[in-house]
C-alpha cells in the first residue's frame, strides 16, 4: 500500500479572527470555503487560494481570550512558515506594497529562490517563493 496525498490544510491558532480574516481574506485574497459560523467573529475556518489551503482556529474560547496577545506564544510563532509557490514574486511585492503593507524587497537565496517574507497579524511568516530559473 502507498499513501497518496491529495492537499494539505495547516490549522493555525490566531487570536483575533476578524484581524486574521481581514489579512488572509481582503489582503492576501484567499477566499473562505468553510467556517464554523456566520459573519468574520467566528472560531474556525477553511481558506484557500489558487492550491493553496490554510485553516484558521482561535487560540482562545470566547469567554477566555485575553486582552492582548501572549509575547511569548507569539515569538514562537517564527518558528513556523509558510512557503506558497508563487510565480511572480516580484508583482506580489509590489501588490502587497499597495495594500499597505511594509514589506523587503525579495531577494534570491543561496539555494535559488527568490523569496518574498513577511509576518501575518500573529507573528507567523509566509514566504512567497519561485526557482530563479523559472522566472519569466
């Protein structure tokens, strides 16, 4: 027997979901195909974009959340990112810098990808990557 794998869906915990939302929707453009409620104050949700599929769930229960986020659950969150293929990384810079966002410039790795960072609203990178010799 081999196991075939036919996508993947990361779960992430996020401490405000309309932030996230408004981040990963209205920015980023991933569309929500699933969610556990009505409206954008809801605890989980199903995203995708092009292949790609990110799930979102609040760290919190309503009634538990803190004021503000935790600085040490967030510092961890660099340790977790997300690489999306992406053809064109120099006009999603370019994209990302009209929505307002302050983003770097990308830039091409030793090992041959230009690569485009940033953090979302709870401290997690997303990278935007493509092999330099499939540009253009």
């Amino acid at each position: 027997m081999t196991i075939k794998l036919e996508g993947g869906a990361p779960l992430i915990a996020v401490f405000d979901m309309p932030t996230a939302l408004a981040f990963y929707r209205d920015v980023l453009g991933f569309n929500v195909v699933n969610q556990s409620g009505s409206g954008d104050d809801v605890g989980w949700c199903m995203l995708r974009r092009d292949d790609a599929e990110l799930m979102l769930n609040t760290a919190y229960d309503t009634d538990e959340r803190p004021v503000a986020p935790d600085p040490a659950r967030i510092a961890a969150h660099e340790d977790t990112t997300f690489y999306f293929g992406c053809r064109d990384v120099d006009g999603t810079f370019e994209f990302l810098r009209s929505k307002g966002l302050v983003v770097s410039p990308p830039k091409v790795s030793w090992y041959g990808m230009k690569q485009l960072y940033l953090k979302d609203p709870d401290g997690y990178l997303i990278c935007f990557q493509w092999p330099v010799e499939k540009q253009g």
